[in-house]
C-alpha cells in the first residue's frame, strides 16, 4: 500500500517535473521567437532606410540631368517626369502626371516612337525637330521595358541638341562658302587668261583692260585669303595682343579721315562725338582695335543712304569697362538677321555686299577681336531706319 502511495507520489512529481519543463521550453522558444522577430523588424527598417536612400539617390540623379526623361505605363499615361522633361516641353511636373504622354510631348513622331518601343519591347532612337514650346531638335531616345516593373512600360530620354546642330550648319556653310568665294574670282580669272591666249593679247586696249578686271579679281581672292587666316588665328587665339593705353577718340578721328573718299561719295556727315567727351583711355592692342572700328565704319558707310550722317559716342559703363557706339541712318537689319551676321560671311544681301566687294567676314572679325581684348559686339536695328553697333572694351587702369 505505502509503496503504492510512493509510486503515484513519485510519478505525480515527474508529471509536475515535466510540464514544468515543457512550460520553460515553450518560453524559451517562445522567446527565440520573439528574437527572431525583433531581429527580422530591424532588418526590415534597415531594408527600407536602403530603399529610401537609394530612392532619394536615383532622383537626385534624374533631377540633375540635362535630359529630360519621362515614364509612361502601358497605356502610356506619365507616371514620372524629371525637371529636364519640363524644361525641354514647358510643361510642369504637378500638372502633367497621369497625362497622356502626347499632351506633353506635343508631337506625334515622339508619341509613336514611344508607343513601337512599347509594342515590340525595343530601343529605337532618332532626331526630332519639335515646335513646342519653342522650335528645338531633340535627339530622342525610346526605350520599351520588357517586363512591366513599377507600372513602368516605356522610356523616354530626350535631349536638346539645337546649339550642335546649328554649329554643324554653320561649318557646312562655311566651307561651302569658302569654296564658292575662293571659285568665282578664280574662274573669271580663268576665262580672262583664255581670252587673253586666244588673240585679246594682241589688242592692246582690250588686254590692258582685262588686265585690270584680272588685277580686281586677285586683290579680292588676296583679301578674302588674309581676311580667313586673320580669323583662324584669332579663333585659335594664337595672337599675342600688345596691350597699351589707346585714346579711342583720336584712333576713330584718323580711321573716319581714311574713309574721306566714301563718305564724300555718299555726301555723308559724320558726328565724332568722343572727341568732346572726356573718357579716359582703353586698354588694347592699338591695331587690332582699329580693325574692328575699320569694319565698323565701313559698314556704317557702305549700308548707309546717300546724304545720311554717322554718329559715334562713348561712355563709361563702370570702372573697368567703356562703349563706344557707331550709329548710321542706313537700310537697317531686320530683327531675325541681327543674330546671324557676326556669322562667317553671313550677308542679309549676299549680291549687294558682294558688289560692295565684300566677302561677309568684317563682322566675325570685329566681334572676335572684341572678345579677345575681354569686351563684346552688340547690334540694335530700325529695319529701314538705322543701326548701332555697340563695342565694349576694358578702360587702361595704371
Ligand atoms: N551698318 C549696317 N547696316 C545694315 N546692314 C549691315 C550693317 N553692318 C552689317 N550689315 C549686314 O551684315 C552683313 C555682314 O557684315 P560684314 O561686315 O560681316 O560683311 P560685309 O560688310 O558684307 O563684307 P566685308 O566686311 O567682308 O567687307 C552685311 O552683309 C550686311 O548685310
Ligand atoms: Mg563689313
């Protein structure tokens, strides 16, 4: 009986032993398990702040580029759009997310290019001109993803390469231009010398005058050569300038004197205003400085009307700087030529300049001859009326 009672009292306190086990295990697994579960939430916030970082990374990025880059989803609707993308289509971030992408775009080249690149999940790229919200070239490209991430179907990268391509134009131009002012003299030449050869050299009046018409044609060819290499070297900026203090007014007096003969022909007045005020002396290369006046004034004459008048004043802009301005009551220039004919041999009257034997280099020449002595051309216009160039140039500090 007693040892009945130790059995059941013994197996009782095992019983009691073992669930007092089993409960400490539970707690302790438990407690793993709330471990595990602290360390899994800590990773996760670590996960997200990296995901945050990385995020505020990538628009930094999109933001800073000169690109403009805009999202669209499969139905090409805008889901993201970078400051770039504004600034390209003038449009803003706040209004246009969610748009239809031709709503910003403005284009139906891009729009489809877009929509291919979608369709057959492909890059295609190319060379739009658009027209809003100014007229630009864009190199476009756009991209199709291959599996829809993000809501993310297609890509469009776009950028505004206007400024190279009118740089390319314009070096086109130039030596198109080159070749075609080098030709003519040349072959009037050509055809003097054959009539020469084929018995005009025997008729001395007539020889002596082609001659002369010979002469013209090489002094002009020798002008437009030494007018190019002048320029070359300038924009190459391998002139040394030899700077010193030159007294504008008295430079311009001597350079207005050497054009007595023009002015007298177009029965022409001339205001030197500069030689009444006192402005003090600039800074620059005594002759070169005179070619720019010299192209100057020479156009001033040349575009001006018979019996028309020059004025020419200067001022202090501040403490470093003067402008001397040259005013003729001439044909004027129209307002969308007046950012062209600092161009190489751009002429708005290719004919008349030419009959003026002009070669459209002097303008080129003058603003680059500016820019090295650290100043700068500008020219306002009356179309019909008159024109005034304004050259700014540094005052002589001693
Ligand atoms: N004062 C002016 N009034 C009206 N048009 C002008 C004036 N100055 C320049 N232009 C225009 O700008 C063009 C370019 O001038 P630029 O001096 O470079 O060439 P050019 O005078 O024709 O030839 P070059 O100077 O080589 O003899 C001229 O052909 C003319 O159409
Ligand atoms: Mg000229």
């Amino acid at each position: 009986m007693m040892s009945e009672l130790l059995l059941g009292l013994s197996l009782g306190v095992l019983a009691i032993l073992f669930l007092i086990y089993q409960q400490r295990n539970s707690t302790k697994k438990q407690a793993v398990r709330f471990t595990s579960l602290a360390s899994e939430r800590s990773n996760f916030e670590n996960l997200l702040a990296e995901a945050q970082k990385r995020e505020a990374a990538l628009s930094v990025i999109l933001e800073s580029m000169t690109e403009g880059v805009i999202a669209v989803n499969r139905g090409k609707k805008v889901v993201l759009l970078n400051s770039g993308a504004e600034r390209i289509f003038g449009v803003s971030k706040k209004m246009f997310l969610n748009r239809n992408l031709i709503e910003i775009v403005r284009n139906t080249r891009i729009d489809e290019m877009v929509s291919q690149a979608i369709q057959n999940r492909s890059r295609l790229a190319g060379e739009i001109s658009i027209a809003f919200p100014k007229t630009q070239v864009l190199s476009a490209n756009a991209i199709g993803i291959s599996m829809d991430q993000q809501d993310i179907s297609g890509i469009l990268i776009v950028r505004d390469v206007t400024d190279i391509k009118r740089l390319e134009h314009v070096r086109q131009d130039f030596v198109a231009n080159v070749s075609h002012e080098l030709k003519t003299p040349l072959t009037s030449i050509k055809g003097f010398i054959e009539t020469l050869l084929e018995g005009a050299l025997r008729d001395r009046e007539r020889s002596e005058s082609f001659l002369k018409m010979m002469d013209e044609d090489a002094s002009r060819l020798e002008r437009l050569i030494n007018d190019l290499l002048e320029l070359s070297q300038i924009e190459s900026r391998e002139i040394t300038l030899k700077l010193e203090a030159v007294d504008i007014g008295l430079e311009i007096e001597k350079i207005v004197l050497g054009f007595q003969n023009q002015i007298k022909k177009k029965r022409l007045t001339v205001h030197n205003h500069i030689m009444k005020t006192a402005i003090p002396q600039i800074k620059a290369d005594r002759d070169k400085m005179k070619q720019i006046f010299i192209n100057l004034i020479d156009n001033a004459i040349k575009f001006n009307r018979d019996d028309g008048s020059l004025s020419i004043k200067a001022q202090k802009l501040n403490g470093s700087l003067i402008e001397i301005s040259i005013e003729d009551t001439g044909i004027g220039i129209s307002k969308n030529n007046i950012p062209r004919i600092f161009e190489r041999f751009y002429r708005v009257d290719k004919a008349r300049s030419r009959e003026l034997g002009g070669t459209g280099l002097g303008l080129s020449i003058a603003k680059h001859l500016a820019e090295v002595h650290g100043g700068k051309i500008s020219c306002e216009s009356n179309f019909g009326k008159s024109s005034q160039f304004t050259v700014v140039l540094p005052i002589f500090k001693t």
